[in-house]
C-alpha cells in the first residue's frame, strides 16, 4: 500500500507520471503509412536490387530503397543520410539490423531519382557512401563486431577485413544472381559477439597463444581472486615467482586447459592475450537463421586459420570470393550456402572448393539431446 499512500493511483498509472526520461516510444516516429496499416501488410515483392515495395491491404504502398553502410560512421555520414531523408522521404529513415540504411517513399515517381542521388555520393577514395543492394538472393551487408577500433581482447580487426571482403563481393551485393541469400558475418574473438555461428559465411578471430604473463606488475594491477575467477576453464591459479630476488604474488596458467578466450585479460591486464605472430582467424560455413526448406543449422569450421594481413587481408578476401563462386555454380535455385554443402556432402564441398580438409574440421560436437529437443517448427512425426 505504499505506492497508494505516496499518491499513486493503479487504476491511473500514467497520472502525474514522468514520461520523458529515456528514450522515447519509437511508435511516434513511423512514417504515416506504417503506422496506418501496422500489422496490416498484405505482401512484399522486390523490385530490382535494393528496391522493395511493401502493399496492404488498404492498397497503399510504400517503396523502400536499401543501402549498405559502415557499422562505425561519422556524424558528417549521418548527417547526410538524414538530408536525404528530408528531401525524399518526409524525414524518415529507419536502420536494419545489419548496419543497412533504407529510405521510405509513398511516391513511386522519387524512386529513380532517389537511387540516383544515393549512388552518386562518394567517398574522397571513390567508394559508395549509400551503395544500393543487398536484398533477395546477394550478400547481405556484413555484420562484425568491434575489432581493434574499440575491443580489448580481438585477434583481429572487424571494420578492416569486413571492407576488404565487401570490396571482394560487392558485385553480389548489388545483383541477385546467387541461389540464395548469403550472410557474412565477422566475429573478432571467440566471445563471438556476432552472429558467425548462424551466418552462410563466417569469419572468427582465434589466438592461438595462452595470455602472457606480467609477473613484475601483476599484484600491483590485478584483483588475483578476480583473475583466476575469470577463466571459464580453471587454467588459472594463483602463483609465486623470484623476480630480482623478491618472491611476488602471481598466477600460472594451464596451457593445456587455456581456450584462448581473454575473459582473464579482461579481469587483469597484466595477462595480456594478442600476439602478431599467432593471432589470426577461421572461416566457419554453413550457418543459417532462416527455418525455410531446411532447420535453422550451426556452421561449421572449413579454414582452420588464415594469418592477419592488414590492410586489405588478401588471403581472406580470395577463398571467401572462392568459396561464394563454387556454390554460385552449383547450388539449386533457392538452396542456402549450407543446405548445398549437406546435399552433396561436406566431402564433396572440400572437392570442389579445394580447400585442404585438416583434423581440425573434424566436427565432434555429440549432444544427443540437442536433437531430441523440439527446436523448429519443422516437426517430424
């Protein structure tokens, strides 16, 4: 009865409320035809690439013009974006999860000039600020984590190797000539925060070192209960070592147990993880959300390790483009990267891509009540 007592009426609850702190309610930002006919679409089509109309079943429509933008943008980018928004689109703008921008109309006559003006702003080095694409079956813009922009533990860039992959396959990001959709997604750890163990394609960064250790400072900067609380694995324990003749407080670190994942740097900067020398990443196939024709799926490791080669990471972009070509040429109509790779078999995907299978492709996982679990809608009786 407290809240009673201090005024506040349940059955009122937004009387005498405070409403504007936070964010406010995204509804009161939807272009008039979304929020007249939400929940009220009849059916979709794509025009041309990176060109949608969505119909309701009013009748109304509105045409939807997809671009692919950086993850990280300057204020001056955005800035624009929105000028555009302005002059075609009654001010709105909206972003998809996977870093693309779309420009809403009602007015199909805007459409060409719209494209037109999206596609002639370029950057001072000549690429596509508002490049036009990616939807149907193209690659998806690339989502990626953060990379050695921002994050402490990567073992390897995001924004850097996704530019360079993106030069690599910006064809397809433009046309619709591939079976199906394919995703590529960047991960720069094993913490994984991208989503490369669903996406077609994935790229993951790996160490391949166990962190070192900064016996001389360690005690001085680190919280020790913290650091050895921190590996998932138990591969820490508190230590003592002789450094100049003084005894100092310290951990050690079972190799053998170790996964590389830098939750201990995270705790401790004295257990510093990135190597030039080991850092480098994998590349996973296979991977889908989609529950369309097949379950959604897992993908799954084919590359065991490619060395960073900053800038443009050519040894990536070249088996990444490779890979996209092979199953261009041979997957079905409609058929995800990964549903082509189980149809003929993951034997006769290395055949035909040429990449060396090695024992660290060997997929072990065995959990037998993962697949006894009803997981999909796709059941089988």
């Amino acid at each position: 009865m407290a809240f009673v007592s201090s005024g506040y009426n349940p059955d009122k609850p937004m009387e005498g409320r405070i409403t504007d702190i936070g964010p406010q309610h995204f509804e009161q930002f939807y272009p008039e035809v979304i929020a007249k006919n939400k929940g009220k679409w009849a059916y979709h089509e794509i025009l041309e690439p990176g060109v949608l109309v969505h119909v309701a079943e009013s009748g109304d429509k509105v045409f939807t013009v997809r671009v692919g933008t950086a993850r990280l943008m300057s204020i001056t980018l955005i800035r624009e974006a929105c000028d555009i928004a302005d002059k075609y689109c009654d001010g709105h703008l909206r972003f998809t999860t996977r870093n693309n921008m779309e420009f809403m109309t009602t007015d199909e006559g805007k459409l060409a000039e719209l494209k037109k003006e999206l596609m002639s702003r370029k950057f001072a080095g000549g690429s596509y600020k508002f490049p036009v694409g990616g939807t149907g079956a193209s690659v998806s813009n690339i989502v990626h984590t953060q990379g050695w922009v921002h994050c402490h533990t990567p073992a390897m860039d995001a924004s850097g190797p996704v530019k360079a992959v993106m030069d690599a396959v910006f064809d397809d990001f433009q046309n619709m000539r591939l079976p199906a959709l394919v995703r590529i997604s960047l991960a720069c750890c094993l913490n994984m925060c991208g989503a490369v163990h669903a996406s077609d394609i994935g790229i993951v960064g790996i160490h391949r070192k166990p962190p070192m250790i900064d016996h001389e400072y360690l005690d001085n900067l680190c919280e020790i209960p913290l650091a050895v609380a921190a590996c998932p694995l138990g591969a820490i324990k508190p230590s003592k070592v002789e450094v100049d003749g003084k005894k100092l407080n310290t951990v050690s670190v079972n190799e053998e147990r170790c996964m590389y994942c830098g939750n201990c740097y995270t705790m401790c900067p004295s257990l510093p993880l990135s190597d030039g020398d080991g850092d480098g990443c994998v590349i996973m196939v296979g991977g889908k959300v989609s529950n369309r024709i097949s379950m959604p799926k897992f993908s799954k490791v084919v590359v065991a390790y490619i060395p960073n080669e900053p800038p443009r990471w050519p040894t990536l972009t070249k088996t990444i483009k490779h890979i996209i070509e092979v199953y261009s040429a041979n997957a079905k109509k409609y058929e995800r990267l990964g549903e082509w790779a189980e149809r003929i078999g993951w034997e006769k995907f290395f055949e035909l891509t040429g990449i060396e299978f090695t024992q660290h492709c060997i997929d072990d996982f065995r959990d037998p009540a993962y697949y006894t679990w009803r997981q999909s809608t796709q059941f089988k009786w």
